[in-house]
C-alpha cells in the first residue's frame, strides 16, 4: 500500500472544474512516475566527480537536465538516468 496511485480507483468527475481536476491528477501521475533526481545522487550512481558530470551535461551525452527555481537547482528525470546507464554498459 506504498504506492496510493494504485490503490485508489479511476474516477470520473463531471462539473466545470472536471477539466482542471483532471489535468492536475494526471500531471501529478506523471511526476510521481519519473522522479527528479538531484545532482548528487547521479554522481554517486555514475561514480563520477563533480567536473566529469558537468562535462557530461554540457555535451548533451546525459541527457537533457532540468533547471528548478530562481538558483537554477539541476535536476534529472530517472528515466532519462536508466537511459544513460543502460547505453553506457551496452556501449562497454
């Protein structure tokens, strides 16, 4: 019962909010399904240093990267993770 997304049941909802409602929950479905990572956790589970994971990010070799707030914290999608790692060890 971790995962609430699978406990609860579809819905349906009707009414002039039905639109928003909608889209909110499955905007919410698709953040909770690809996590942002921080920087910190890739580089432990790339087993890189801070340059080298910058170097990979400003070539475009990981992936795209996304930018969060008026600091421009980076983060990266899971997926996008897998992704790179998979490539990498078939690649080797």
């Amino acid at each position: 019962m971790s995962d609430l997304t699978l406990a609860t049941p579809a819905r349906q909802f009707r009414g002039p909010l039905s639109k928003v409602v909608e889209n909110q929950l499955e905007r919410h479905r698709l953040l909770t399904s690809d996590p942002l990572l921080r920087m910190a956790f890739v580089r432990v589970v790339l087993g890189v240093s801070e340059s080298k994971l910058n170097a990979l990010i400003k070539s475009g070799e990981l992936g795209p990267v996304i930018r969060l707030g008026k600091n421009g914290h980076r983060k990266i999608r899971s997926s996008v993770l897998e992704r790179f790692v998979e490539g990498s060890q078939n690649g080797s």
